[in-house]
C-alpha cells in the first residue's frame, strides 16, 4: 500500500484477526487485518467506510490467546479501493503502547515466513568486496532480514562481480547511527563485515541487485544479522516520524 512500508505479513488464515475500528463521531467498524508492518497494520474493511487520511483511530484486535481484545491507538496513513471493499492501512500511534499491551510482540501472533524482511526507505551506503579480493565497490544495502539482505551496485561493477559467489558486506559505523527518543544519536552496535553467499542477480534500470544469504559459517552471524535487522527498524521508525 505504501512504498515506504518496510516489513509485510500475511495473517495465518487458520487464526484470522478480526478488527472494531472505533473514530470521533462514528460508529464502530468490523474489519479483518490483512497485513501487519513493524509499524501498523492494514485492514479490510466495507466499501462504504471513508476514513480521511490522517484521521486518529482506536483498533480493537481480537488476536489469538488474548483474553479479550487489545485496544491500540492508531493513526489512518493510506487507502486502496477494492471491488467490494476498502484496504486501509494504519500507524501505530505509540511503539511503547504495543510491547505495553502485547509483551510478546505484535509480529509474533502472525503466520510467520522463514524471515520477515525489513525494507528501507532510504538505501544504506555499504560496500561489498568479492572473495579473493581486497578492493571494496560502493553498494547500496536494499533489504535485510534476519537470514540476509540485498545489495545494489552500479552496472560497471557486475564485471568485477560476475564470478563472484561470495562477497563481503562492509558498513561504515559512521552511517550507523541511532536516534533517540531525545533526538540525539549514537554509534549503533556495528556488525562492521557480514559474509553473504550471492544466490540470485538482476538487472536493474539503474544497476544491478544482488540477493545474497548471511553465510551461516561466519562467526557470530546470526548475532551480527540481529544487530542489523535492529538497527533498521530504528532507523526506519526514525525516519517515519520525523
């Protein structure tokens, strides 16, 4: 629904999530989530409800093993029209309000995929260096997920790369900064070089992606893939709210 949108879900359809949607002025609205993001949801709801985008909102989620349903302030942030319904998508108001309300997590009531893949609204300048060499190539880091990430170079760089199945991702602590709640920032933990296996390219109009898998050989690799997938988020939810 929005390109911006960084982590998707499908629900389990064997444990569907049903939705009161409760706004000023309105009477409560039953829906079904459809997606959920690290930062909101987006839900099904009928044809004839008009949200305004920006509308504050109240989401009462019926979630499985939940004594009742968990109330989460929500703000209105996108709208698709369907045939027969509506999907809107929700922010989150407060991040704290979730690990209040839900201890173990929102994510973690979803169907799960082998890995939730984070994407980034604004690509990371990384550089990769190809095994057996010693030159790094500027990169650009497109997704990351818990089991690996994608990386986009310039075209030029496919020739260096082209016999490369195992290459280096190096971050510059520099760039990994995190934001606080006071608005300054500090060094992020940095994972510094992740070793991926390159299991797939593709042409892009303006370079080449690479979409490559954290060598699971590497020490500490699940730990330095966390510390990534950690520092996204942040970044991420950084940026949404500026």
């Amino acid at each position: 629904m929005d390109g911006n949108l960084y982590y998707r879900a499908d629900p389990d359809d064997a444990h569907p999530i049903d939705v009161v949607l409760m706004a000023e002025g309105m009477r409560p609205i039953r829906g079904r989530v459809i997606d959920v993001y690290v930062d909101g949801i987006g839900v099904r709801l009928p044809r004839s409800t008009a949200l305004p985008l920006g509308t504050p909102v109240e989401l009462g989620l019926s979630v499985p093993h939940a004594k009742r349903p968990v109330a989460l302030s929500a703000v209105v942030r996108a709208r698709k029209e369907g045939r027969s319904f509506r999907r809107y998508g929700f922010r989150f108001t407060s991040r704290q309000e979730i690990e209040d309300k839900i201890p173990q997590g929102l994510y973690s009531i979803f169907n799960r995929r082998r890995a939730e893949r984070y994407y980034l609204t604004e690509k990371l300048d990384v550089s990769v260096i190809p095994d057996g060499r010693f030159e790094p190539l500027p990169a650009k880091l497109g997704d990351v997920s818990l089991v690996g990430t994608s990386v986009v170079v310039d075209p030029k760089a496919e020739h260096v790369l082209a016999k490369a199945d195992r290459m280096s991702v190096c971050l510059d602590q520099t760039v990994m900064q995190v934001v606080e709640e006071t608005g300054k920032t500090r060094p992020a933990r940095d994972p510094s070089i992740i070793d991926v296996i390159v299991h797939n390219r593709i042409l892009l109009d303006n370079g080449v992606r690479y979409g490559c898998e954290f060598d699971p050989s590497q020490a500490d690799a699940a730990a330095k893939a966390r510390l990534l997938v950690d520092f996204v988020v942040d970044r991420e939810q950084a940026l949404l709210e500026e």
